[in-house]
C-alpha cells in the first residue's frame, strides 16, 4: 500500500516530532510511554531550573557563603542552557512546519519504505521495533537505536493501520492514544 502524505505537519504534529527527536534514546527505549510536546516538556524544565536558582540565589546572598555563590552561577548557566535548548528546539519546529518535500510511505509484505524529497529510509519489517501511534504522530522505531525513525502525521492513522493489516504486520502497532484517555 502507497500513501501519499500531501499536507504539511500541524503545529502539534511538529511539537511533538521535535520532542521524540530531542529526547530520542528515552522514546526508543520506551516507545508505549506517553509524548509531550516541546513546549510544556521545555517549560517544566525551565520553571524548574529557574526555581531553584531563585533559592540558590536567595541563599548565595542571605549567607554569603561561596559554595552557594558557586551552585547560583551553575544555576544561572543551566538556565540560560535549557532556554537557548528550547529556543533550538523551537527553531526545529518551524523548520519542520514549512518543509515542503513530497512525503510517500509504501508498505508491502517484506518493508516500509520512507520517501521525503530526495531521502529514502527503508527498512525491512523484521528491522522495525513498533509502529507508535500518538496523539499528533505516528513514528515508526527502527530496532536499533542509530538508524533513524520516520514520523507521520496523526491524519493519516487510518491508512497507516490499513497498510500494517494488509502488510500482515498490524502487531507492531503501539497504541498510546487510547492509554490517554
């Protein structure tokens, strides 16, 4: 089965790519644990970060005492870290909402095959570990860990699960939508 992935990916659809990109190794490992978004994922850890060099702050100048002074700087650059992270991680998200490559996925029998612009990814099924169908994207996880996953768009779900029944390979399928809920 051929689908033709003609629209580009939504906002959330790009947020939530960006996310299993940035944090990749943790996803592959566990590909059944719930997505998040970069942005509420990027905004916990800042709120957290900048807390609690607030209080390291606080410390630093109540005590004055230079083993404070030394964690309120770390603080400081780790704070400034995670933002220009988040700032790259926004970046890539735009990037990703005006890529305008024609997009194709083929499934048969033997392997999907991943078609964007002038990059194919094909793997054969025995190389596939699941088929993660979350809220926004569905991602297909090679087995190991350096070759690279591909990401469709949640609206075409339908004809993804269509192809993996016809393909007889329909028990790769990991379903976290519906452990949402």
């Amino acid at each position: 089965m051929k689908i033709e992935l003609n629209e580009k990916g939504s906002r959330g659809f790009c947020e939530e790519v960006t996310y299993i990109r940035t944090n990749y190794v943790r996803v592959h490992n566990n590909p059944g644990r719930q997505v998040k978004t970069i942005t509420n994922y990027m905004g916990i850890r800042i709120i957290g970060f900048f807390i609690v060099a607030m209080v390291a702050l606080y410390l630093a100048v109540s005590t004055k005492d230079p083993i404070y002074m030394a964690v309120t700087a770390a603080m400081a650059i780790a704070v400034v870290a995670v933002f220009l992270s988040y700032s790259g991680s926004r970046k890539k998200v735009y990037e990703l909402m005006d890529d305008d490559d024609t997009k194709t996925l083929e499934m048969d029998e033997d392997s999907v095959t991943y078609t964007s612009g002038d990059k194919t990814l094909r793997y054969s099924w025995d190389e596939i570990l699941c088929v993660a169908l979350n809220k926004r994207s569905i991602v297909f996880f090679p087995k190991k860990l350096k070759s690279e996953a591909f990401f469709v768009d949640a609206q075409y779900k339908d004809q993804v699960i269509a192809g993996l029944r016809e393909a007889e390979h329909g028990y790769l399928l990991e379903d976290n939508v519906s452990r949402e809920e």
